[in-house]
C-alpha cells in the first residue's frame, strides 16, 4: 500500500477530514523509543497536548521525537513559506500543521501552530490516527505531511448533555458551547450571575469556549425570584384587552431597577476568569409592556437596547468582553429592527422555535441574514441536529447534516450552535458528522463519512453500515421534513380525524411525502434499509429502520382514516374493510414503534429513558386513541381496548385553595386489567399555572374502604401549557382479590404562583403498558 491508498487508509481514522494531507510511510516503534517534546507554556491546554499524546511517547530521548511548538518559535524548524501560510488561512488561530522531520532517515513529526488550541487540534487528529495502532507497547508513527484548517470558526452545542460532554465534544474539535448562567436576585434587588467553577475549569482545560447565556428575557421575572425581589419591574398588560387566565408578567425595560439586575449580571459574568463573551436571548414570545414609558415601542428593539445598554458597565469591567444576542421567533418579523439597534460589535445569533429547530429541506438562513453575514458581520445559528426538539427517536442522516453545514459555511457564519435533545448519546452520529462538515465543508462524501464514524465506533461492517446509513438517511430526512413524531405529540392528528378534514399529500404529517407512490417508494426504502442493516449486524440500525417505516405506515394509514365519513351509511363491505385495516396498520405501528424505541435505546444509550423518548414512544398509542373514534363512529370495534387511555382522575383550582399544593386520588378500576405495567398520562387543560407531578402512591382499597399500602415512586414531571401532557410509566403492585386499585398523587404548583390565582386543571388517563419504562 502506497501514495494516494495509504494516504486515505490513515486518514479514514480521523473526524473531521483534514484540509490537506499526505502520508508518505508508516514506522513501527516502541513507546518507550518515542519521545515527545513540547515546549513550555503557561496555558492550560499545553498540559493537555502532553495528556492527549502521553500513551504514545513514553521515552526521554526517543528515536522518534514528536515536537509540538508554536510558530513563533519555529524559525529554523519549518520552512518559512510554511510558516507565512499557516498565518494567512481563515481562522488560522485554529490552523496547524504537521511536517516530517528527517536526520538519518525518518525521525518525527514537527507539529506548528499560532496558538495552543492548534497545537492541540494537531495532537488530536495525531491521537486518532495513531490510537488504533498502539497495543502491547507499541505504536505506528505515520510520515505525515499536513495542513488544516476548520471553514466556520465557532463550532458547537447548547443544552441536552453538552455541558457533561466537554471532553466528547472537543475531541470532535467543537470549540464553544454555551451554557445557562446561575441567576438570583439578592433581597436588596442586587443580580448575582455565577458559573459553575469546575465546568468552566473542565471546558478550559479542553479547548472550548464556554459562553454563559441569559435566558429569555420574558421568563426572567417568574424564574429567577425577580417576582420576589423586584415586584416594580413587572410590565404592564394591555388595558385595552382581557387578562387571560394563564397570563404571566414579562419585564418593563423602561424601569431603571430591570436595567440595573441586568447590568449586575453581566458584570458579574465579565468579571468570572475565563468568560470571553456572554450572551442574552430575547424574549420568545412577544412579551410587551403597556406602561407610560413602554406603550407604542417596539418590545424587541427595547429589550435590545436594554441590553446594549446594560453591556457597557459590564465592558467597563473587563474591556475584551464581548456581547452575543439571540434572535426568536417572538422577534421573527422585527429581525431587521434588532439587527439596526445592535451595534456592529455585537454578535447575532439566529435562532426560531419553528424555523432552526427545523429537519426539512427548506435552507435555513434566509436572505437577509445571509445578506447580513456576507457584509462582514458576526453571525451565529441554533439548529437542531435530530428529528424534533421534542420528539426522541432514531435519525441517522448523512445528507441532512452535510445539506446544513455546508449551507452554513457557504453562506459564512461565523458560529454554529447545535442542539440534540436530550443528549448527544442518542444522536452520536449526526452530533460528529455536523462537526465533520463545520470543520471541512467539501471534505467526505456521505458513505466516506459515514464509514469512518463506523470505523471510529468499533462496527465490524463499517461498509455495510455505510451503505445502511447512506439508504436511510433520506428517507429520515423525509420524516423528519413531515415533522410526524412532533405533529402527533402536539395531537394535530385529532382534528384530521373528525370526518370534515381529510390529510393531504404535501401537508401536515406527510408536509414532505407529495403522493402515494412517493410513500410506497419511501416505506420501501425503509424496508431495504432494514435488509442492509441485518447484514451489517447493527442493533440500532436494525431498530432505526423499522421505526423509520412504522412512523411511515401510521402517516399514511392516519390519511386513510381521515377520509372517513361520518358515519357508516352508504358504505360498502370493502370501503368498511379499507378503513379497518388502516385502523390495524395504526395499532401495529404503535406497537412497533414502542418495541423498538425501547430496544433502540438500550442499544445507544443503556440506563433510564428520558421523559421525552417516552413521550415519542407515546404517539403511536396516542393516534390509535385517535383513531378508535373513527372506527366507533363506522361501527367497528376496538380489539384491544386495554391500551386506549380511560379517564381516572383530575384535578382543578378548587384543589388548590387551600394552598400550592394538593394530593388528588386516581381510580384506576375504570383502566384494570390486573397487576402489571400501566402508563398514566397527566394531561393539563388550562389554567393560569401547570403543575408538578410529585410522588404517586399505590394503595389498595377494600370494600369497605380501608386503605391498603402497597408502594410508591417520585415523579417530577411538569405539565403546563407549553409541555401540555406526560406520560408517566408505572407497574402496579399485586393486591387482595377483593381491593380495587387507587393511586394518590401529589400535584404542586409553580413557586411564583400569585396566591390569589392558583388556576390549574386538568385530568389523568390510564392504560395498559407493554412494559415499564424509566421515570
């Protein structure tokens, strides 16, 4: 193996793709006869280059020397036409090269770099070609000639798990993540912001950036004790219109004291070592205040202008801090009025509920954001990396990732901030390949990069599961376009099935399948997806392919369904029978996707299930509930009626008069099938407040009403009219013939809950489950 083929086999090994590179040979070699030599730094990262490359380079004075140093230093090491390059590429502050070093024969590597973060990005892309060579003391040294560099500067996450992922993330050479700052209000009115130390110092220590946020400003008043402290600050409602019964106070940021606790947090975040930049997101939701000061101004520019305002003291504080602001769709329509009122040192970052939390085709910067980007200003973007922010389910999708990364390199952001809920373990995939493609836009194919992520995971077949992931990533992608898993949580499948508003190709949940032989077409993909990930022996791909064609199948049999009449008059045998099948193919498919979100997860991600996989897990069941009232209305019957959910219980405000929290009882005999698996599901229908779902108590009732102990499990699980039902999985104990099953459970409502409007309702339903699922 030589020239070009060695070159591609060891660089295989490495995520991201390096820019340029060429691996002239390979040279065996004891640890212990390589040493590695890196110059004294006071930085934090130069004691992580010695971490990164220390199993390599167990020797003082190795034969083999690889020398990290940096640029300044390398007069008379590396060519200077080398050096003078490294120096002009973009964002060459990451930039580095690795050049072999020659006496009598091959004897090291020289590594170069401006700065330290280079230094250990070259260590990085060093350890990954070299780990799969070490074993037994021993290790292959490739003759490596390289250049790199990334084509977006900021790479990165928020939320999920990427506060504890750190060290995952940087070795994928993401370089910032942003992260909710610690916020209180002191009771003189005072703002404290705080970060956590030892994330901070674990971030520091990798390589990334971490940026400090203040979340959205509309939330501030009833998250953070300003309800407490501050009361003044509250904005005013509109005189002019109803107060609605789950009306919450935003902030007046006309009043001087909503300015000051600003500015207090700021400055506190510019004073903490180590914060570079912090960041502020607008409110999400058009939150204006109707006071004398505020009435006729636009909310958005306000609250930038706040913000702006409340930055100076803090740049006053420390001269290089720098401020980040976070568009919503709340500031959707007035984007272009933010981006006048933010000065040109300001960082923008372009972030919509509906629109960047977004898997369809449709390109996501729109043009007069590009406009704005390609004028030289900063500009940054949330997108989701996965299927749905709400939803949890398996999305392997090569084409999708590279479409959007390479959308934004093209159209120049300066930063990309990924988002996978609830954690990267699920999305391990489409988390690396964004990383692949931020940092070599035009690098891999979609089978090359999936084939080294293979290689890189230990998967025997690394081909084989190419060709799989390569077959089902674009049929996910039409999936997740049609937002099917987010639709049916938000039940917009309801209102399709009551005789008078039929599903259509090209809307709602088949929003990106345009016919019926475009769904066969996709079902059928899916299908031979599946035969290419039995052959490949992969258990999650295996789970991810049936789950991909049940989601498929239920689209397209909740279409059939909603073409149902009304009734069943005028209906034929095998009109009768078309829509009985469809009814099964819904039922199946929710048993399906159950049975295999289950194993899917215990393939990727073994230990409890997040609330919100089970959420997903619930939409099948959710449809079939549906869709039982279509079958009822044509005089068919339900086969199996265990797993259609029945009322047990509710609660209401009168629960809640007597103080914030309440304890309702729950008659499961209406749902019993005897002792087993259960799921509840705790449905909030409207209030001026959700609710906490503390502990659920299990007792058994004898006929004459003596109460019988038989367990309990804590559940903190909240309800309200953004997250508007869960699911709660439990498995009810064994009990007398002669009892009947009660569950009590503790209901709490927010602590900024105004005492003289404790309005909440909502009721609790119960099925069977198939399994118990982690709380």
């Amino acid at each position: 193996m030589g020239g070009v083929e060695l070159t591609q086999d060891w660089l295989q090994r490495v995520i991201p793709l390096p820019k340029e590179a060429e691996v002239r040979g390979a040279h065996f070699a004891a640890t212990s006869d390589v040493s590695l030599v890196v110059d004294e730094g006071a930085g934090p990262l130069i004691g992580t280059v010695r971490e990164v490359m220390a199993p390599f380079a167990k020797g003082r004075e190795g034969r083999v020397v690889l020398h990290f140093v940096l640029a300044k230093d390398a007069d008379g090491l590396c060519p200077a036409e080398r050096l003078k390059r490294l120096g002009s590429l973009p964002h060459s502050e990451q930039a580095y090269l690795i050049t072999p070093v020659y006496g009598e024969g091959f004897s090291g590597l020289l590594v170069v770099a401006l700065t330290d973060l280079g230094l250990l990005y070259g260590a990085r892309t060093l350890k990954q070609m070299m780990q799969p060579t070490l074993r037994e003391g021993r290790v292959t040294v490739p003759e490596l000639d390289l250049t790199d560099w990334p084509d977006v500067g900021e790479r990165g996450q928020w939320g999920g798990s990427a506060a504890q992922d750190l060290a995952w993330l940087a070795e994928r050479k993401f370089n910032v993540v942003e992260y909710a700052a610690s916020l209180s209000c002191e009771e003189d009115g005072r703002g404290v912001a705080k970060v956590d130390a030892a994330v901070l110092a674990e971030a520091v220590r990798v390589g990334i950036k971490l940026v400090p946020y203040i979340p959205h400003l509309e939330q501030l008043f009833t998250l953070f004790n300003l309800f407490k402290r501050l009361p003044q600050i509250a904005s005013t409602p509109d005189p002019d219109k109803p107060l609605p019964s789950d009306y919450a106070p935003g902030i007046c940021f006309s009043h001087p004291d909503a300015l000051r606790v600003v500015e207090d947090w700021l400055m506190d975040l510019a004073r903490t070592p180590g914060v570079t930049d912090m960041m502020v997101w607008l409110s999400e939701d058009a939150a204006p205040c109707f006071c004398e000061r505020c009435r006729g101004r636009e909310p958005f520019a306000l609250e930038t202008q706040a913000i702006v305002n409340a930055f100076e003291r803090a740049r006053a504080v420390n001269p290089q801090a720098s401020l980040r602001i976070l568009l919503t769709q709340g500031s959707y329509l007035v984007n272009d009025r933010v981006l006048e009122a933010a000065p040109e040192d300001v960082k923008i970052t372009y972030y919509h509920g509906g629109l960047t939390y977004d898997s369809s085709h449709r390109p996501m910067i729109y043009p007069r954001l590009e406009a704005f980007a390609r004028s030289g200003r900063w500009l940054g973007v949330y997108p989701q990396v996965t299927t749905a922010w709400r939803a949890v389910t398996p999305f392997t999708g090569p084409q999708f990732i590279r479409a959007r990364m390479n959308e934004f390199a093209a159209k120049r952001l300066s930063n990309v901030i990924t988002y996978a809920v609830p954690a990267n373990r699920f999305h391990e995939f489409n988390v690396t390949a964004a990383g692949e493609w931020l940092w070599n836009s035009r690098g891999r194919t979609d089978e090359a990069f999936s084939e080294a992520w293979a290689r890189s995971k230990g998967i025997g077949d690394s081909k084989g599961y190419a060709k799989w992931a390569t077959a089902i990533g674009p049929v996910g992608w039409t999936l997740a376009g049609s937002r099917v898993a987010l639709q049916l949580i938000f039940s917009h499948d309801r209102r399709a099935l009551d005789g008078e508003h039929p599903i259509r190709f090209g809307e709602g949940i088949l929003a990106e399948v345009h016919s019926e032989s475009q769904l066969r077409s996709e079902v059928q993909q899916a299908e031979q997806a599946l035969a290419l990930a039995l052959n490949a022996g992969d258990e999650a791909a295996i789970c991810e392919s049936r789950i991909v064609a049940a989601f498929l199948r239920l689209a397209g049999a909740l279409k059939t369904l909603s073409e149902a009449p009304k009734d069943a008059r005028g209906l034929t045998p095998g009109q009768l029978a078309r829509y009985r099948v469809a009814f099964e193919g819904v039922d199946q498919a929710a048993r399906t996707l159950e049975v295999e979100h289950f194993r899917w997860a215990e393939a990727v991600a073994s230990g409890d299930l997040p609330s919100r996989l089970l959420d997903t897990i619930a939409v099948g069941y959710r449809a079939a509930a549906s869709a039982v009232e279509v079958i009822a209305r044509l005089g068919l019957t339900d086969p199996t009626p265990e797993f259609r959910p029945k009322e047990i219980g509710a609660w209401s405000s009168r629960d809640f008069e007597g103080g914030p929290a309440c304890r309702v009882a729950l008659d499961l005999s209406g749902a019993w099938t005897g002792p087993g698996p259960y799921v509840l599901t705790f449905e909030y229908t409207d209030g001026a407040y959700g609710v906490t779902v503390g502990d659920l108590r299990f007792v058994g009732v004898a006929p004459d009403g003596t109460e019988t102990a038989l367990g309990d499990v804590t559940v903190r699980n909240i309800v309200n009219r953004y997250e508007r039902w869960r699911e709660v999985r439990i498995t009810f104990p064994e009990m007398a013939f002669d009892q009947r099953p009660r569950i009590y459970a503790d209901l709490r409502l927010p602590e900024h809950a105004d005492e003289k409007r404790r309005i909440s309702n909502g009721r609790v339903v119960a099925r069977r489950g198939l399994r118990t699922g982690s709380l």
